[in-house]
C-alpha cells in the first residue's frame, strides 16, 4: 500500500460531501474547497507518527480544518489504539480520518471533526496536586529517578512516625500526632502501608523489623525531616 491508496477514497468522500479537491497545494497532500467554507486540509500517511502530527498541527497556521489520515486496521488493539489517538488528535485540534482499503469501494470513516480544544482541569486533580506539594518537606526527589520510590508526603509522614517510635518506644496515635503535629497519624499505623509498624497492644504501636531497616535506608531523609519538619 501507498499513500496515493488513500486519496482517491478520501477525494471521492470530499467531492460527495460537495468539496472541489485537489492534490499536493503548497505542500498540502489534499486540499478541499467548497463555497462559505473554510479550506480543508488533509494529511496522508500510511502509519501514525510523530511526523504525521507536526504535519497536522502545522497546517493549522493555514486554516482551522486540518485532518490526519491513515489506513484503518484491524483487531481490539486498533480499537484501543484509536481511544488513545482520538485523545491526541482532540487536544491538538486535529480531525482524525480512517481508510478501509480492503472493500470496494474503499470505506472512510471520519472519527473526529477539528475542533479547538479547550481541556476541562479536574478540580480533585488541582487539589490533591497543591495538597501534595505543600505537605511535602523540601524536594526530596529528582526528576526521572527509577531507582528509588518518589518520595511522598505521605512517606515523609510514615518516617517521621518510624523516627518518633525510635526515640521514644512503643506509643499511641494520639501521641504521636500530637507531638510530632501528623493528623493522619491514626490512619496512617493502622493502614501500615509500607510494613514499617506493628501494633503491640490496643492502641500502641512499636516499629518492625522492616521500619528498624528504614531508619538505616531513609537515614538521610530522616536526618532532613529532623531540621525541617
């Protein structure tokens, strides 16, 4: 298959939908004009690629009515990929198009109509972020670090009640949320996350033998959160 397979079906769409088309305008590998309407665009390529996109988002300094075009495959993973690239091409204000090359005559499918795109921002998403940020001390972590768990907020929270059973033995939640100014002190030895406590009698807790190895292996964050947390 060749990338000329997908114009004529595209070109006999647009002309049925009472476009004039021609091919290769100014770099452009199909243009479509019809009266009162803003000139269409499409791009041609056998497969998705990044190219393809920067094609795409670069006629948009042309005209608003800029469409993808690749040949439609086959199989649930063609269909997951499309989610994902309807996604794309919505954010980027893109049209999405689809050849079916195998009938007679060839099947175009237009998925997704340019249209600008304005992102809803999720307002839990905002305050979980914010939330995050402030509660974390200092900036514990590098960008791109594999290696090492992220280090959290809430991990910061869990040492910090690791460090606290260390210097003062077995204690209550209550305590400690008190004296070390954790809220979610409670919680947080209940859930036992990390494996880091262990309860000892009815509203106590004493460290584990994976929250004593914590104190050797978050040593430098824990000597951080002494100063500033």
């Amino acid at each position: 298959m060749q990338e000329t397979d997908l114009y004529q079906p595209i070109k006999s769409y647009l002309e049925g939908q009472g476009y004039e088309v021609k091919s290769e305008v100014h770099a452009c590998d199909l243009v479509a004009l019809k009266p009162d309407e803003p000139a269409l665009i499409v791009e041609l390529k056998l497969n998705l690629s990044v190219k393809l996109l920067l094609q795409g988002v670069d006629r948009l300094a042309i005209t608003d009515a800029v469409y993808i075009a690749v040949p439609r495959k086959k199989g649930a993973r063609w269909r997951g990929q499309l989610r994902d690239i309807l996604r794309l091409c919505r954010r980027l204000g893109l049209g999405f198009i689809s050849v079916k090359t195998g009938t007679k005559p060839a099947l175009v499918e237009v998925h997704l109509d340019p249209i600008p795109y304005k992102p809803r921002q999720s307002k839990m998403r905002n305050t979980a972020l914010l939330r995050e940020f402030s509660r974390r001390v200092g900036d514990p972590n590098t960008a791109g670090q594999t290696r090492r768990p992220v280090m959290t907020a809430y991990r910061q929270d869990a040492l910090r009640l690791v460090d606290y059973i260390a210097e003062h033995g077995a204690s209550s939640p209550a305590r400690m949320a008190r004296d070390r100014q954790i809220k979610t002190a409670g919680p947080i030895l209940q859930k036992d996350h990390y494996g880091w406590f262990i309860r000892v009698s009815r509203g106590v807790y004493d460290l584990s033998s994976k929250g004593r190895e914590a104190l050797v292996i978050y040593a430098d964050t824990l000597a951080k959160l002494r100063v500033n947390g």
